[in-house]
C-alpha cells in the first residue's frame, strides 16, 4: 500500500485500486513497516509497534505512533543512549518516561504528545531496540522522576564538558532547583569531554548572515554564563554591532555546518587566516544529567538512583504506573489549511490503554 498527500487528502493506492481519504488508522497486533520517501532524500524505514494515524501535512503526511509507554522508552533509549551499561541505561529509561510524560501535560491540545527528534527526543520505532533497553525500560516500568509531587524537567545533553549548566542561563527561564550547574567528575568518560573544530570562515559568515537578515563580517565572544558557557557573541556588520545569544551562534552554524561544528557553547575561539578554530567542551546544552557521565557513574558502581540523584538533586523516583495519565485522543486535520498548526476536533472515540504515547513524524 503507497499513501501521499494530494490536495489535503490522503491518496492510497493499493495495486490497481486508489482511494482518497482525510485519515487513515492502522491497527496492528504486532508492528508495522513504513517507508517514507521524499524527492531528493533517501528513504527511511521504520518498524512501529500498535497503531499509526495518517494525516495530510501540507505537502507531506504526518505519522502518529500510538505505542504503550515502555515501548516508546526502549525505542528512545536505542537512540538516545546505547552504552554497555545497565545502571545508566535504567536511569536513562527513568529520564525519558519523565521527559515524554512531561511533554503529554503540555500538549493536550496538539495531535500527538512528543516529537521524534532533537526537539523531543528521539524516536525511530522499535526495528533495532536492544535487548538492554527493553531491559532497562521494564524493569524501571511506571517509574518516574518527582519533584514536590510534580513530574521533574528531567532534561538531559550527551556530555557536559565537566561541569553541568543552570536552565535559566541556557534557556533564559525561571531558576529551577534541581537543575544547577555544578563540577562534573563522570563526564570524563565522554569521548567529546573535551573537542576542537576548525571551520571556514566563509561558511561560518554566510551562516551568521543568513540567521542575522544582513551581511556579518565578524564575530566576538561577548559575556559568558557562571561556568563559562558562551552567553553572548557580539556580530560585526561592517561599522555597526548587533547582539545575539551562544545558543542561537550555535543553531546557525550547526544547522548550515552540522551538528558536530559546535558542539556546545562551552568554547573559546580564535582565527587562523580564513579558519576559526574553536576549541570545547561537552556535546548539547548541559543543563540537568549528561549521558556521558551517567555512563561513567555506572562503570564505578553507581546505581540508577545514584545516578538520578547526583543529577537532579531533591528529586526521587517514583512509581506511578499510568495511574492519573489521560491520552488525548488522536484527532484528524482541520478542513481548511491554517498557517499555524491548529487545534485538532475530536474524531470518533478511539480507547487506549493508560500508559500509551504518542509520537509524531513527519516526511
């Protein structure tokens, strides 16, 4: 069966016959192959377990996975995490149930609960889970991260560089408790504790130009956070000045230069001629458990718990198993196209099981 989007509708062609329908609901027993093919792109199959929602996109389809909540973690887990350790792995699976349900409070509106990439976590189905993380996700069933009764902000980054980052100063939000910086001994383990990139100067004003709307001839680093992260960089446009933050330097380069160019705000620069060499720390934002180091506790014995608590102090585990979590139901595109995604109407009552997530995908 071959489905694209056509005019706002679905097109499904099945041998000879073709149908046109707004959505198209998969129930599965076992699991599903897609294989999503776009002009200019490789495709991508994936394997998804239970049941797929297929909607219009614009020009393409959204992809609901409607799977139960261990799946989606041993899935997040293969993707996220993948080290040889069973201590980090069940504090992973612990993080990523708390991150998904979090996400589930804040989007009861939208058609599904989490993303599947970066922006969320990531997500390609369950066709290559590893037995650790299937492991690791039941064993840890129904166990979630608390803080004064309250699902924890249970944020995470690969690697820190040694010492973890305050959310407000990343983020530019409210202080948060649990998520302070602090000296990180762990995150040696990780191969990119310490890193150094040499990038064209060109490709690296072109970037800045385009993310600034005008012509950039140079960059400074301007002020940095309480551990030393980049807060500011300071845009030279020929005889005037413009401000941005380390986080949006570090979207525009990554996004044109890739995601290793720079690998976290944890760095110093310099130029040699028509290269900047930057020279770092850590890989991601920093704020809250760094992978990396959760690893590297592990392989000195620490227990998932230990591990938890080190990164997000005053916080615990709890056990909830489902109990008090409602899924929206998944609902079908609007009948006129909005320029912002909007509310979805309820379709016909679909039943879930209370520990059933959502995962969005769109090609």
């Amino acid at each position: 069966m071959q489905v694209c989007s056509n005019n706002g509708a679905l097109r499904i062609t099945s041998g000879r016959e073709t149908i046109h329908a707004r959505r198209i609901d998969i129930q599965s027993r076992g699991q599903v192959d897609v294989t999503a093919k776009r002009q200019g792109t490789r495709d991508d199959t994936r394997t998804y377990p239970d049941h797929l929602a297929l909607t219009p996109d614009g020009d393409g389809l959204m992809i609901v996975n409607v799977t139960r909540l261990d799946s989606y973690v041993a899935g997040v887990i293969t993707k996220e995490y993948n080290l040889d350790d069973d201590e980090g792995t069940e504090a992973m699976a612990i993080v990523a149930r708390t991150y998904a349900l979090r996400m589930q409070e804040r989007r009861r509106d939208e058609p599904y609960d989490v993303v599947d990439n970066t922006d969320d976590q990531v997500y390609k189905g369950i066709g290559d889970v590893s037995r650790r993380a299937l492991a690791a996700a039941n064993q840890t069933s129904g166990q979630v991260l608390t803080h004064n009764g309250e699902l924890a902000e249970a944020v995470y980054s690969a690697s820190n560089g040694g010492h973890g980052a305050n959310n407000d100063e990343v983020w530019q939000s409210a202080p948060i408790s649990y998520l302070r910086g602090r000296p990180d001994p762990y995150d040696r383990a990780s191969p990119v504790h310490t890193w150094t990139e040499r990038l064209d100067r060109d490709r690296v004003l072109s970037a800045l130009s385009r993310m600034a709307g005008r012509q950039v001839t140079g960059w400074l680093i301007g002020d940095r956070t309480s551990d030393g992260r980049v807060r500011t960089i300071t845009l030279l446009h020929g005889s005037s000045r413009s401000t941005i933050r380390g986080t949006q330097f570090r979207s525009a380069i990554t996004a044109q230069m890739g995601i290793t160019s720079v690998r976290s705000t944890l760095f110093d620069a310099t130029r040699q001629g028509d290269t900047y060499i930057l020279e770092g720390k850590g890989f991601g934002h920093g704020v809250g458990m760094s992978q990396w180091g959760a690893h590297g506790m592990a392989r000195q014995g620490k227990s998932a718990q230990e591990i938890l608590a080190f990164y997000y102090p005053g916080t615990r585990v709890e056990q909830r198993n489902g109990q008090g979590l409602t899924l929206a139901d998944i609902s079908p595109p609007p009948d006129q196209k909005q320029p912002e995604r909007p509310r979805r109407t309820p379709p016909k009552e679909i039943t879930h099981t209370p520990d059933e997530r959502r995962i969005g995908w769109r090609r």
